[in-house]
C-alpha cells in the first residue's frame, strides 16, 4: 500500500464587494483571514501541488507532449482533439484540452504566488516556513516550464494576481532565467530528503536540481547544467538515488516512489463513497484520468497511441540475446508478448480475440501510465503516479552535457548504466570511441528508447533542433508543420482579447 500525503486541501481566496452594505461573513474563508498560522502555510502549499491533479495538467499536457512529436498519433473520435493533439491543426484558439494547460499552470502560479507573498510573514518554526518557500519557487518554477515550452512567449507574473494585471508577453529566455532563478532558490531551501511518511512525493532539492538542470539544456546552456547533474550523480544525490533493478517498477503502482523517482507525481484512488464518473465530486481529484485516455480501444477512449515505427527501434538484443526489456514494459500490441497475439494479453483477453484481423490489429499503445498490470479496466480515478524525472533521465542528461562540452569519454559511463540495467551491452564496448556528433545521435536513441510516451520527446527534438517537417519520415502529420509557427502553441484567444498588452504567438 503507498504512503501519500494528500494535495487537495484548497485556499479560498475571496474578495467581497466593496459596497459599504456587505458585511463580511468571518465563517468564510478569504484572503483577510488567512495566511495567520502554520497550518495555513501548509495548507496553502498543498494547494500547489493540487494543480497538478488538474485534468488540463495531469491528462492533456503529458499527451500534448507525446503526441505532437513523431512517435505518438491520435485517432481520436473527436475531430478537433485529434487535430490538435497531433496533425498541428487548431482553427480554435480557446480549444479546452489546449488552453486548459495555460490556464491551469497559471492556478498553479498564482497559488505559489500566494505562498510566497505570506509565508514569509507567519510566526512559525524558521525551518518548516523556509521548506515550504522552497516548494513554492520550485512549483512556480515547474509552472512556467510547462508554459515556456509549450506556448513559448508567456508573461511573467511574481506577485499574487490583482484584478488590474494586464501583463505583457516575455521572451522566452527570460522566462527561462525567471526559472532558473527559482530553482537556485528552491535548492538552497529544500531539504535533500523528508524524514516523515507524510511528506512522501515532496519536491526536493534533487528534483529542483533536475529540473534546473533541464531549464539551462533548453537553452543551450550545457555547461551551466552540469553543476546540478553532477550533484545529482557524483555528489550527495548519488547516495540518494539508482536504478531500480527492474526496468518496468516504475510504472508499476506497486512500486511508486523508487529510488529511481526524482520527481514523481503522485495519485490515488477516489475512496469508495465517491464515483470513478468523470463528474465533479467532492476529492474529485484523487487520481489521474490519463489512463481511461490512452488505454487501448474496447478499454479507454484511445485518444493517443503510438506509431509502430518505434517498435522497430529496439532492434538491439540483450547479452543474453532476448529482446529489450522495455518494449513489453512501454507498450501494448500484438507483441507485447514476444510469442504474439494469441499469448500476448491486453486486460484480460488476448491481443488476438480481443482484435483478431480487424484494423485495429496494426495499432501500438503506450503502457507506462496505464493499469493493465492490476485490473482489466480503466477509470477517471487512476492511482498510478506519473514519473516526471526519473534518475534514468538524469543519467542520459548528464550524458548529454559531458559531450556538448568535450568530456565525450567521461560521458560514456552514464550511457552504460542505463543500457546495462536492461541487460543491453555496454555502449564502451559496442561503440567505443565515437566522436562528439557521433555521440550525440546515440544519446538521441538512447532517449528514444528509455524515455518513450513519458513526456519528453517534444523537448528533446527542440533542444537538437530535430523539430520540423523531416519528422514526417516517421509522422505523416509533419506534413502540416510550419516552420516559425508550430513550435508553440496559440495563446488562448480569451487572454489576448481581455489583455490589452498580451500579444499572439508569431503566425498564429
């Protein structure tokens, strides 16, 4: 049975009228009466980490970061969300599921807003009000990551949002060192660990380096990123963290919180008393709706799956000459068993009854947020947590820098860790002595193979400059991609008309 501490506990922010009729009602929650004690300041962090159960955050974000690169498609039923998640068609600006991510991490940052504009000025144990500050600029931090690689030119709030805002759009480099400022900030306050059960799925100051870490690779910065991951892998994060053993227990509920987890979000079922509907009800967000999504057709909706192509990248065989590991673990298709169809099972049933000869026979499911390994049905309620930085990511980021900045040699090592853990032979012996492009591309597979549907491709093609029109050798819907403008997303059209000073993005 996991451990998690609950996100829901949310902050009401009210402001009443200023009519000299209104009397204030001191039983309801407002901004006047909060923020007083430590347990508000708890309170209102948990707030924070309850944006990340949002459905915009937790179901649509991860699949807009799949599936608009070249190994996911939708085939969606519903034409405009299949358009928009992956044929770069979106004639709509206000499209739910995409300007649902924008509004939902600016929740996210106006909540953390609040906790840094208060926190501070509570009398409260120093230690325990400077570890919530520290959540607060690593979440805010995380918020606008989303945004800037998503929609690119957003603007930059600090403070608690007022009714008379109307910021500007930023560039999105100084979007990026706003980022990178509150993580430096965020590692400095948080704690390494967390003593208490209670406090499982915490951010701490390994997941802050990480994601700082992202932040500088996303700009170019790759020596300015290597402080972090050698934290994170030769200094005290590397008696923190591992692999786990087996490649397939981090995505496993049964395994959640592993000393592989950097970050990890974290999920449970709605208690018993409440519906599995997608319906509000109260805790509605316990779980995440993601796998009643992307489940195979006949179990979930089937809105994003994978393109076949990238089965056929896993075409290197263990020592023991079986085949990768992380095919069976990643996804769902007729060979998910290596024995086919008839033995290959798809919640309950065998791949081949439940899909025979039929036209579905061909299509490939990502499995690594989905629940097939405990139950034969989804639901709007999953308890599997989603992995956002997982140390195998770290290792090939890690990788990834050394070589941008001419340690190639010392970058092998990190490779090796990850391809060793699935019985793979070492990258230094099947390919020693590789140039610094040469490495480069075989990070880019390793990436590919490792990290496959869990949310990073889209970064990584921008980071190398891959993201374009030569993707349609594997995704037809490249065809539709134009240059200077599907890089980022619209820009809500209800943002730009009720702000005077924020701009469309280029082309849109």
């Amino acid at each position: 049975m996991k451990r998690i501490f609950i996100l829901l506990i949310s902050v009401g922010l009210g402001f009443g009228c200023e009519d000299k009729l209104d009397v204030e009602n001191p039983n309801e929650p407002n901004a006047g009466l909060f923020w007083r004690s430590a347990q508000d300041a708890q309170q209102g962090i948990n707030a924070v980490y309850s944006t990340l159960h949002r459905g915009s955050i937790s179901r649509w974000m991860p699949m807009l970061y799949s599936t608009r690169t070249d190994i996911a498609e939708s085939r969606s039923p519903w034409p405009e969300l299949n358009n928009a998640l992956d044929k770069f068609i979106q004639p709509n600006y206000n499209f739910d599921p995409v300007a649902g991510v924008w509004f939902d991490n600016y929740v996210g940052i106006n909540r953390a807003n609040q906790v840094l504009d208060n926190v501070p000025d509570i009398d409260m144990d120093e230690n325990d009000r400077n570890v919530i500050i520290g959540q607060a600029y690593m979440l805010r931090g995380l918020f606008y990551y989303h945004l800037v690689t998503l929609f690119g030119n957003v603007p930059l709030m600090l403070s608690t949002s007022q009714p008379q805002d109307y910021p500007p759009n930023s560039l999105p480099v100084d979007v990026y060192q706003q980022i990178i400022s509150d993580l430096e900030l965020a590692i400095d306050l948080l704690p390494e660990t967390y003593s208490s059960p209670n406090d499982l799925g915490r951010v701490t100051r390994g997941a802050a380096h990480a994601l700082k870490a992202k932040a500088h690779m996303q700009i170019g910065e790759y020596a300015e990123a290597l402080p972090s991951l050698q934290w994170l892998v030769d200094g005290p994060g590397g008696s923190i963290y591992d692999l786990t053993t087996d490649y397939r227990d981090n995505f496993l509920i049964s395994s959640e919180n592993n000393i592989e987890s950097v970050f990890e979000w974290q999920f449970e079922e709605n208690p018993t008393e409440f519906t599995d509907q997608d319906t509000d009800t109260p805790n509605h967000n316990y779980g995440s709706s993601m796998a009643q999504f992307t489940a195979p057709i006949g179990i979930g909706f089937s809105d994003t799956e994978a393109r076949r192509w990238i089965i056929y990248e896993f075409d290197e065989l263990t020592v023991g000459g079986d085949r990768d590991p992380r095919v069976a673990a990643s996804f769902l298709f007729d060979s998910t068993d290596i024995n086919g169809p008839t033995s290959t099972m798809v919640y309950g049933q065998t791949f081949a009854s439940r899909y025979g000869t039929s036209p579905n026979s061909n299509r490939v499911w990502i499995r690594k947020f989905l629940n097939d390994h405990w139950k034969n049905e989804e639901g709007f309620r999953s308890p599997n947590n989603y992995r956002y930085i997982r140390y195998a990511d770290v290792l090939l980021m890690y990788a990834e820098c050394l070589n941008a900045t001419g340690s190639t040699p010392a970058a092998y090592q990190h490779v090796d860790r990850v391809r060793q853990r699935v019985g793979l032979q070492a990258l230094s012996i099947t390919r020693p002595g590789l140039s610094q492009a040469e490495f480069l591309e075989q990070v880019k597979h390793e990436r590919l193979l490792e990290l496959a549907g869990e949310g990073h491709r889209w970064n990584d093609l921008v980071r190398w400059g891959d993201l374009g029109p030569d993707l349609v050798v594997n995704d037809p819907a490249f065809a539709n991609f134009e240059v200077g403008r599907h890089e980022l997303l619209p820009i809500p059209q209800l943002d730009v008309d009720a702000n005077p000073n924020l701009r469309q993005n280029p082309n849109w």
